[in-house]
C-alpha cells in the first residue's frame, strides 16, 4: 500500500524510462510552457504545494498537484509531507529510488521530494479587483534567486499579490521556485504584466505607486519617521488613518498623492527594477515617489532583493 492507501505501484528504479525523462523536462521552458505545469523539489515546496491542492479542493476548484515522488527515505523524515500525502483528494505518491529522483531534479543534491504542480498565477484583473494594500512589482528582475527572495518577502510581510513585467524571469524556473521556499503557494501572482499603462491601473485600483529607486529624492527613513509620529499617542481615528490626513489619503479607497505627502501607511505598490539598470527613468517618473533606501556603511548599493525586503516591510509595519 502507498502512504494514502492506494495500491501501491512498483518501486520507481529505472533513470532512463519515459516517465522520469518528462518530469525532468519540466526544468526546461518550453516543456513548462506547453504543459502549463512546474516542478516543486523538497519538503517545503512540496508540503506548501499539497496544502494548496486540499485548499482548492475544498472550495470546488481544481487542484495544483499533478503527481508526487518521494524515496521511502523522505517519507519517513517528514512525517508531516506524509499525512498530507494520506488525505484522499491527494494524487497518489510514486515511490522511487534516490538515483531516478536525482534523474528527475534540477539539483544536484535532491530533497527527497518532486510534485509536478499546474500552473498557480492570476490575472491582474482579478488582483486589482480585490483592493490590494501591498503589492511587490518586480520590473525586469531577471535573477531566479532575486525573483524567489522577493516573492518569499513579500509573503513574509503579507503583501496581497506579486506582479512580474513581461521581461522579469520565468517564477516556475526551479530555481525562483526553490527560492520562494513555498511562498510562490501563498499569495496571487501575476506573469506578463504590460509595463505601459500598469501604474496608472495600479492608482486606480487605490495603490500609491512607489519606486525603489537608490537616487530617489524621498528617503525611506523620511516615510518612517512621519508614520511613526502619526501613530503617536494624539492618534485615535484607527489603526490606518491619521486625524490630520484628508479623507483621499487614508484607507484602501483612498487616491494616492504624489512626493513627499505619499504616506506608508497608504496602500501601496512597489517597483522593484533590474539587477543591473535599475528602473527606467520612465518607470521611476511615472511612480508617486522615487524612494531611496539609505544606505550608512561604504556598500555601493543593496542587492534589489535584500531592498525589496526593506521596503515591503516598513509598508508592512506601518500599515498595521
């Protein structure tokens, strides 16, 4: 019997057979694409995978996990993957043999675990349509361990969605989902989104739109000290509006103001740019603020993922 108490197939031991071949043909593009499926690899990826697949099913929709493959190993380190694996609504496990779960991987070292999963992204509509406070726009970030490290912070900081431009990396490359450590499971995330026009719906939709930006003229120091003295003790109108503010910048239905009257605790969106240029001055001009990081030690900048965790977070913290 398998762990979910279905007959149990044969142990998976042949690296070369058909099976093995297209599951590690996942790890390439056109294979992802023309499937509209990507590998999870590990405990973690693979627990956050299943949870999603028994949430899903249990509000009418589809499922995400297509098929699993665990060594016996694995299944007794994870006790927990394991009782997922139980639940009937679960696709039955495929035992396998170290060497045919390192034939399937895109690691050298392999974890134990491979779910095949569909596709998880939504549309920007639908995003747009459920209010928003905190959004991460990655624009042209094309670094898999950049994209995954910003996806996992904004999960982190319980931002609402994450939205890649159409030149950003593909976030089912197995290293961005590896990356996400099971966070790419969590939160809506939109691929393709047409830069041109995306800020102005962006406002529409009540987000202040923020640029991180090294050479902004607002500091993001500036931001959180004018927050913290809003929350001061004379605050009494609520955990997200200030007495002083007018009614058109407090509160997710608020229009969003331009330079230095943008406030953190308005909701807001985001821009984080290319590893390398930065945000086109294009993309900067037509945010409410170019917001700068400051940086105190010699380093000549911050790696965009360690600044969208900075970021993300004092949104975060002042709005709450």
């Amino acid at each position: 019997m398998t762990v979910n108490g279905r007959p149990q197939a044969p142990l998976m031991t042949n690296t070369h057979a058909d099976r093995v071949k297209e599951v590690a043909r996942l790890a390439g593009r056109p294979s992802r694409l023309r499937r509209r499926e990507f590998l999870a690899e590990g405990p973690q990826a693979v627990r956050e995978a299943l949870r999603l697949h028994q949430q899903r099913n249990d509000d009418g929709a589809s499922g995400v996990v297509v098929d699993v493959y665990a060594t016996a190993d694995a299944l007794e380190r994870h006790p927990d993957v394991a009782a997922l694996l139980a639940s009937d609504d679960t696709p039955t496990v495929r035992l396998v043999s170290p060497d045919v779960l390192a034939a399937m991987s895109s690691t050298v070292t392999p974890q134990g675990f491979i779910a095949v999963c569909r596709f998880v992204d939504s549309s920007l509509d639908d995003v747009l349509a459920a209010r928003p406070r905190l959004v991460a726009v990655l624009v042209e970030v094309r670094d898999p361990g950049n994209a995954g490290t910003i996806i996992r912070a904004a999960d982190s900081a319980g931002a609402d969605a994450v939205i890649l431009t159409g030149a950003s990396v593909d976030p089912y490359n197995p290293k961005t989902v590896r990356s996400t450590v099971g966070s790419l499971f969590h939160l809506p995330l939109v691929i393709g989104a047409e830069l041109d026009g995306l800020a102005e719906r962006l406002r529409a939709a009540g987000l202040a739109v923020l640029a991180a930006d090294g050479y902004g003229s607002t500091s993001l120091d500036d931001l959180q000290d004018s927050s913290a003295a809003r929350r001061g003790p004379a605050r009494t109108a609520g955990p997200d509006v200030d007495p002083g503010a007018s009614k058109s910048t407090a509160g997710p239905d608020a229009s969003p103001t331009k330079g230095p009257e943008v406030r953190l605790e308005q909701p807001a969106a985001w821009l984080f740019g290319n590893e390398a240029q930065g945000l086109a001055q294009e993309v900067s001009a037509a945010a409410d603020a170019r917001v700068a990081v400051p940086i105190y030690g010699r380093a000549e900048s911050l790696n965009v993922g360690t600044a969208a965790t900075v970021c993300l977070y004092a949104s975060a913290r002042a709005q709450r």
